[in-house]
C-alpha cells in the first residue's frame, strides 16, 4: 500500500493464481519489517507507531484472520520458529540497539514475551545487509543464538541487568530449550564477519578476509585462516 501505509494481504491459487480471500487495510501508518509462516499461521512485525507482531490464521485461504497482535516498543527484523508456538525474533529496540526476543503464542493467540537481551551500542550495521538471513544461526544441538553485529560500545541487558562486553564481531546468546530464557554468551571476535555455521562441534566465523574456527562447548579459538 506504499511507504508507511499499512499492508493489504491476498491468498491465491498456486496453481491459477487466482484470488482466494483477503484482509486489507491492516496496520494503518506501519510497514511490514519481519513475515514467517509456521503451520497455518502467518506471523507478521510492522513497524512505525504501535509496532505490533501480528497472529493471522491460514487455515481456510478464503477466509484469512486476525487471531491475535502484541504491541511493543521496537521491532523485529527476523523471526525464526523455535516451535509452533514459540519464536525467535531478532531486530532493534526504538534506540536502534540490537535487540534478540522469544516469544510464546498462547492458545487464543494471544503473544507473551518470554525473555530479551539488548545489545547497546553506538553504532550497529543491520544484521543482515550483507549476510542475509544466513547471518542468523540457531544450534540446536548446543542451543545456541549466532549472529553478526558490529558496534564500538556495548552494554548487554538480559531481562533488566546490565552487563558490558567488549568488541564486535558474531554474537553467541544461549537460549533455554525448555522456558526460551535468553542469556548472553560472549562475542567471537571478527569485524566484518557475514555469517557463521557449526560443523560437527566447530563453530566457523566468515568475512571476506578471514576464517575462524572455534571449538564446542568452550567457544575457544582454534585456528583462523586468512583469505587472499
């Protein structure tokens, strides 16, 4: 609907492209910033005054609806499915802080925070300019939260207290299997990082210039390589 104009959203026929049903004029005054699909579910951030993250259910396409929003300061660039009903959402506070939030989707649709940490800083890239949505790791088997950010002055927030950490470089958050509770690891050292991947119990940090390759659990360097 154009900038800052709210979002209309349409279901069509994959196959004849055909217009099955529709909700218009949702979110007036924001734009779209975060889209995931889970299931029959569409969860939608918008950002501008309210900045809500929208619960829309799919599950008859003729008939999209609205089952459920929750307001908050800030938004999210990225959600990421933990489960069904639980997310991942990565984005900035209104300070433009990076910020990591879970979120709990309850049965009437209605949206719980489940725990945050603020990333503070003077100056933050956007996470995923370069990277994409590779830049977002989530490990599984380590449970852990990876992702690249740079900013010369840091102060961590988890749920109120503050911490300082040093430099930037991919930032490693462990998250709670059970409650999504957030807790801040510690920064891998390496400006200009793009993204980072884990094989086996290694984790590997990528830029243009360099290679890095840390151990699991310990997150200790084991090597680096440069690239020419």
């Amino acid at each position: 609907r154009g900038w800052n104009k709210g979002f209309n959203l349409y279901t069509l026929n994959a196959s004849t492209l055909d217009i099955l049903g529709n909700l218009t004029g949702i979110a007036d005054g924001e734009r779209v910033h975060g889209v995931r699909f889970i299931g029959n579910r569409l969860y939608i951030v918008t950002y501008r005054t309210i900045d809500p993250l929208f619960v829309i259910d799919l599950s008859k396409p003729t008939e999209p609806k609205i089952l459920g929003y929750r307001k908050g300061p800030g938004f999210d660039e990225y959600l990421h499915p933990w489960n069904e009903t639980m997310l991942i959402g990565l984005g900035f506070t209104d300070e433009r802080e990076l910020r990591v939030t879970t979120y709990r989707v309850n049965p009437d649709a209605s949206i719980d925070q489940l725990s945050q940490v603020v990333i503070k800083g003077e100056h933050w890239s956007i996470v995923f300019s370069k990277g994409g949505y590779h830049a977002f790791l989530l490990d599984r088997k380590h449970n852990l939260i990876l992702f690249p950010g740079e900013s010369r002055v840091k102060t961590i927030i988890e749920d109120g207290v503050k911490k300082v950490v040093g430099e930037g470089g991919v930032h490693v958050i462990a998250v709670d299997p059970e409650t999504l509770k957030l807790s801040y690891v510690t920064l891998l050292k390496h400006l200009n990082a793009l993204r980072e991947l884990y094989i086996g119990d290694t984790i590997y940090t990528v830029s243009a210039e360099k290679v890095k390759a840390y151990n699991l659990p310990g997150l200790d360097l084991i090597t680096e390589v440069e690239l020419k």
